[in-house]
C-alpha cells in the first residue's frame, strides 16, 4: 500500500513535550503548494502505555476540543510515566467549520475507516490514524457530544465485543472515565468507525456523547476534563486516585432503543432528558408545518428505561432520530 503522504512535526519517540502538527499536503485555489496543519501533542517520559485523545472526530462537537486544547498546556512529561497523544481537532477541516463532516470532501471521519492514503483529504487522514497512530496506542478516547442535530445525556460508552477480555478492559476504562452515565451503547452501524477500527486492534476503546446542540456547557466541559485526568490514571500514565461519583449504568438491548421519525415537521418532546419513561409513553410529537388543524404524529417509548438522548432543534425531517431510549443496568 502506498505511504501516507501525511507527515509528523513531532517525533513520537522523544522524551519531552513536544507541540506540532499533522502536515497534509492539500493544494487547492488558495493555495498551490499549500498544507492542512492539524495540531497535535505529544508527551512522553520513558517506557510505559499509550493513550491516545481525540476529539473533534465530528466538527460540530466541542467538548473534546475544549478539554485537550487546555491539556495540551498543561501536561508535564515529568508528570506522566509512558506516552499520551494529543489530537483534539482529529478531523480539523471540519471542525474549523463548524460542521459535522469536512466542507472540503463532505467526508465524515466516524465512517470513512480505515480510510485511503491515496483518497480524499478526509480518507487520508483516517489512513494516518489506522496505520500509524492507532497502532502507537494502548488506550484510546474519542471524545464525542451531539454536535447540531443531537443532545444526549452525558454518557461515556463501550461497546459489547466478541472478546470478552478485550470489552471487560473497555468497561473498565468506561467506568473510570466516571461520566452521569455509562453506557454499553450499540451503535446504529458500526461499518467504518473509528471505534470499530480501535476495537478491531484489540485496543482499549471508548468514547463519549456529552452533551450536543453544537455547543458547549461549563458542565459538559468539566465531565470531559475530569475523565480524560481518570482515564489517564487509570491507565497508569498519571499518579493518584481516581476522581469519582455515582455513574448510572445503562445498556441499549437492541435497535428499537433508536426512535426514528417517519414524518418532517415541528418537534414537540414531551420527557426531558434523563427522565424514566414507560413502554408506550409518549416521548414527543410532530406536527405537519404546511397545514394548521391536522393532528400531530406521535412517538412514543418502546421499552423502560431512561429517555438518553433527543433531536436537536426543533424541526426534525423523515428518518431522523427523534430520541433514544436506554435501559438501566
């Protein structure tokens, strides 16, 4: 396979602190000979476990950006034993414009593994990571919120693996992340995830959803500074005890937890999030905004269990998620 055309101004090998880039050449109008400099930090002090961060995976999501732009100014090598490397804008054309997926190729980073070193801006990039940085690793966070069109309760996640050893690793790092909630999330396809590709490594992986809106809260934010510092412990790279409080455990058993809407309109959510909700309950309502005096569709809850996440804003279009329901663990 050809050579990644990507190329590091950080050394990862090197004791030290280091702040640099990811240089992809991209030649465009604006610029001939000109380059994407997607910022990274590497900190490493002897021998010991790789974790790798990431966020801005999807462009739109600001919790994992905010947390590792400030770890990246604070870490000290002489605090660490082993290495963490830092990418808190992963798919970076995207995240400059405030968009879920890249405005140069539309390419969205969380399905396009394991990516093309002789494909689009966006498939490179995921080729740097599956052979290059996900390799490097022995942990890996991917840090999430709903961006946009989504709000969740935040939850860090792992998923249900083949490997049992493997996931009982990935539950143990969920659970010391130490989120409102954790959840063993099952995703709506897994096909060309960044997860799927870490998993299939056989690396501990989680993520996060923690919020959404395509915003930040100080309480979002501050859950994600507070797990990446756990994550870290419990990996043995930083010293101390962990951080934590009450997590509430949550499962989703199968694809009817998704509620996805059959009609367009006006959203009307009639739970908040994190409320309990019962089987036939009445989660939202939309209405058809081309007409007055028509009733609205609604939908309602599949299952107990705990309303985990919403559309987000107020006008929904056909085969959108109108929420998600979770079981408690």
């Amino acid at each position: 396979m050809r050579a990644n055309p990507i190329s590091a101004t950080v050394d990862y090998d090197k004791d030290g602190v280091q702040h640099g880039f990811l240089k992809l050449p991209y030649s465009h109008d604006g610029s001939a000979w000109g380059s994407i400099m997607i910022p990274i930090t590497v900190a490493r002090n002897g021998d010991g476990p790789t974790v790798l961060l990431t966020g801005g995976n999807h462009g739109d999501e600001y919790e994992g950006p905010v947390a590792l732009f400030d770890l990246t100014k604070t870490i000290k090598s002489e605090d660490i034993t082993g290495r963490v490397i830092i990418v808190p804008a992963m798919n970076y054309p995207a995240f400059r414009a405030a968009s879920r997926t890249s405005p140069i190729d539309k390419g969205n980073m969380n399905r396009i593994f394991p990516g093309n070193p002789v494909g689009t801006v966006t498939e490179k990039i995921a080729d740097y990571f599956q052979r290059t940085l996900l390799p490097l690793a022995d942990y890996v966070l991917d840090i999430h919120s709903g961006g946009k069109t989504l709000n969740f309760v935040p939850f860090c996640a792992a998923h249900v693996l083949e490997d049992k050893a493997q996931e009982e690793k990935c539950v143990a790092a969920m659970r010391a992340f130490n989120a409102p909630f954790s959840m063993m999330l099952l995703e709506v396809d897994a096909t060309g995830m960044y997860d799927t590709a870490a998993e299939e490594m056989g690396k501990v992986f989680i993520s996060t959803e923690l919020g959404g809106g395509g915003s930040s809260t100080a309480a979002s934010v501050a859950i994600a500074k507070k797990g990446v510092k756990n994550l870290l412990r419990h990996a043995g790279v930083l010293t101390g005890d962990l951080d934590v409080e009450n997590s509430i455990e949550l499962c989703m058993p199968d694809h009817q937890c998704y509620i996805s809407s059959e009609s367009s309109g006006l959203l009307e959510l009639c739970v908040e999030l994190g409320e309990p909700v019962t089987t036939g309950q009445t989660l939202a309502r939309v209405y058809d905004i081309d007409r007055t005096g028509s009733n609205p569709t609604e939908y309602t809850s599949p299952l107990n269990g705990i309303f985990a996440a919403r559309h987000f804003p107020g006008l929904i279009g056909m085969g959108d998620i109108v929420g998600v329901v979770a079981v408690k663990v």
